[in-house]
C-alpha cells in the first residue's frame, strides 16, 4: 500500500495528465521516437514504447500516470523493440546542464548526501566513492535554489553561445529547456548532426568543455618574452581565452576571486598587467615581462575551465539516449519542463514559468527543509513545523522531495 503522501501526488500527477494535451509538445518525427515512462513505483521503468500519434500518447499518460517521461534523441525503424533490433536511423544532439556538476557555495548548504553502506554523511556535491567505506550508492538531497539556477543558466547561456558562434548552427535548430528539477537541456534538431557517432559527438563535447587545448597556442613568443592577446575580434577557443583574460584584467573583482587557483607570481603579474592594458587602450598585447611559460599555462588552464560549459558528458555522447519530454511533469519537483526562449533567456525565471499546479492547498508537516521560492513567495526555512499551510505548488515541491508528510487537502 502506497504512503499518504504518495497518493497525493499520484492524484495531483493523474489529474495533470488527464487534461493535458502534448500536441503542442512533441519531437519532430514523432513516430520514429522511442517512448519510456518511470514509474512511482520504486525503480520500475517502462520503455520500447511507440506512439503514431500524439492522441494516443495524451490518453496512454491519463492511464499510466507516470513520474517522469522520456522520449529518445535517436529515431528509430522499429521504436517499440529492443534495443539491437530498432534500426537506428539518427539522432538529435542534446546537452544537459545540471547544477548538481556544478560547485556552487549555495550547494554546500542545502545539499546532502548519505552513504548507504555506513551512513557517512556529508554536504554538498555527492562523492564518487564513500571517503570512509568506499562504497559508491548514496542517498542525496538536492535543493533548488535562485544561485543554483542562476548558475546553470549562465552554463546554459555559455553553451548556446558556442553552439551559434562557434560550430555554426542556426537559432532556429536550437532549443532551450528548463528540465523541471536544476538544470537546462539544450537540443539540436538539425540533419547536420542525426548521423554523427558516439566518437564524433565527442568531439563536440571535447570542445564544449575546452579538453585538449593547448595553451601554447594562445601565446605569441619574441625577444624572450610572452606575448597575450586579449584581442577580441578572433573565433573559437582562441577569442575565449582571450576574453577571459580581458576579463581578468578589466574586473576589479575577478583577479581577487582567484587568489586560491592562482600563485602569486601570476597574480601579481595580472595586476600590473591592468595598468598596460589601460595604458595602451587595450590594443590587443601585452608583454609579459618575465612570466614563465608554465605560468601562462596555469593562467590558460584557469581561464579554460571559467570559459567552457559544464555538461553532462555522457548524456551527449550517448546516442540513444532518453531526454524528458517537453511539458512533463518532473518526479523530484512536481515542475514542468518547459521551453526557455534564446531571446529571453536572461531574464528567463524557471520558478515562476514551471509551475504546473496553480490551484488549492495542502496542509503538511515539514521534516526539514531550506528557504526555497515557488513563484514570487518564499517559503521556510522549515525544521519540524507542523500544519504548516501551502499551496500546492509548493506542498507538492516538499512532498516530492521526501520533506514532508501530509495532512490535509483543499482542493
């Protein structure tokens, strides 16, 4: 028998499904789409599913009522059978930025993780390995907050300037999209990409994330001395380094903000570098006087790793890989994943544009839980409150996440 609280949400899931209409939402090709569904049930996922149409999919979820829903990148011959008999036949080219890869001081706060083997426990992001026993399943918590967004954003903006500028593709081919928990997934549907391998969306990612580039060639040696660009007007990796160094150099903050990854040597160096640039009207170079070529390395490194795009790697070279489907509803959140339009993309605000359930309230006990915003209202911080009054945008939330037990409903 299901908990209380699984119920509720179940209820609230179902009712969303049964009046939804996905017509607006569905993949190009359609019908080439393999579809898969997880279950409230604990672990269990249904996939190899195939639609003709979106009718069908619109009562097949009414009936189901799943957490989650996917649809694959690829397309397929035969969506429904297993997975060496589809025939495959391309696939999109999708990113996914998750805040949870990304270290954020916000992060060491609300997020928590606990080995399942000894019940270590710690904060932050989750470990590989359990620094005490070595085991490697953990239960975490993870929270949603406006720094965790903001940060993922600025990746997701990052990353959609690459993907324009850099590799060519058009605006028309790139779709953004909140996923509904703390992340961005950004899709390519351009027949440019439908036939590249594994090892060619590699590629890729290896110049998303700046893998393999060699500071070397972002220096210019004569008279024994080192020249730096920060020249702008050049492309690809070449033009982001040198605007990360102009950043540098130009904001007061940021030379201070590095103190810890950089030696003195280099910070020095880059404060006296401000005065050249300003004195020179920022020209394009700076002679680096007596800067070693490891130095500049160790710069290029730290300028590599604040210019590139945090993604998943895995879910981008994965070239059958299941991406949430547009207007879903996520299963940690009770959140929809809904576009995010690349000319509005600053101002963007997933807390407030996600929100699926506008209606009625939901009275709970709250075990624990950080400050969080639903819409324009924050809520909590909450630590054994009891009948503690929401709407149900923001019950659902706590609910979801395992923070709270319910009470009673008002529809």
């Amino acid at each position: 028998m299901s908990s209380p609280e699984m119920q509720i949400i179940r209820k609230k899931f179902e009712d969303f499904y049964k009046e939804k209409d996905f017509s607006a939402h569905s993949p190009p090709r359609f019908e080439e789409r393999e579809f898969g569904f997880l279950l409230f049930t604990e672990g269990k996922m249904i996939r190899h599913q195939k639609f003709t149409n979106v009718n069908l999919l619109n009562e097949f979820l009414g009936k189901l009522v799943p957490s989650d829903v996917y649809y694959s990148s690829a397309y397929f011959e035969s969506p429904e059978k297993q997975m060496e008999k589809k025939g495959w036949l391309g696939a999109d080219l999708v990113f996914d930025i998750d805040s949870d890869h990304i270290p954020t001081s916000c992060g060491k706060v609300h997020d928590s993780w606990q080995c399942k083997k000894c019940n270590f426990e710690g904060k932050g992001i989750c470990p590989e390995t359990c620094p005490k026993c070595g085991e490697t399943r953990f239960d975490s918590k993870t929270w949603v907050c406006e720094v965790c967004m903001e940060s993922a954003k600025s990746q997701t903006s990052r990353l959609v300037n690459m993907l324009l500028e850099d590799l060519g593709f058009s605006k028309d081919s790139v779709k953004v999209y909140f996923s509904g928990h703390r992340g961005y997934h950004v899709h390519v549907e351009n027949e440019r990409v439908h036939s590249l391998d594994s090892m060619a969306r590699k590629e890729i990612v290896d110049y998303v994330i700046g893998l393999g580039l060699k500071p070397k060639l972002h220096r210019v040696i004569t008279n024994q001395r080192i020249l730096l660009t920060t020249d702008l007007k050049g492309g690809g990796w070449k033009k982001r380094v040198s605007f990360g160094l102009h950043e540098l150099l130009t904001k007061p903050t940021l030379i201070e903000g590095q103190m810890v990854e950089l030696r003195k040597p280099i910070i020095d160096y880059l404060k006296k570098s401000k005065e050249i640039v300003k004195d020179s009207n920022n020209r394009g170079w700076i002679a680096s006087k007596g800067m070693r070529s490891g130095s500049w390395e160790e710069l290029v490194r730290l300028i590599v790793s604040q210019q590139s795009s945090k993604i998943d790697t895995v879910v981008t070279t994965d070239i059958h890989r299941l991406i949430r489907l547009d207007g879903s509803l996520h299963g940690k959140t009770a959140l929809m994943k809904i576009n995010a339009p690349l000319d509005k993309l600053t101002e963007f605000d997933p807390l407030k544009k996600a929100i699926a359930f506008k209606k009625g309230e939901i009275i709970v006990d709250v075990t624990e839980a950080p400050k969080f915003r639903i819409g324009d209202t924050y809520y909590g911080p909450y630590k054994n409150d009891s009948h503690v009054n929401l709407p149900s945008a923001a019950a659902l939330f706590l609910l979801c996440k395992g923070a709270a037990k319910v009470v009673n409903v008002n529809v």
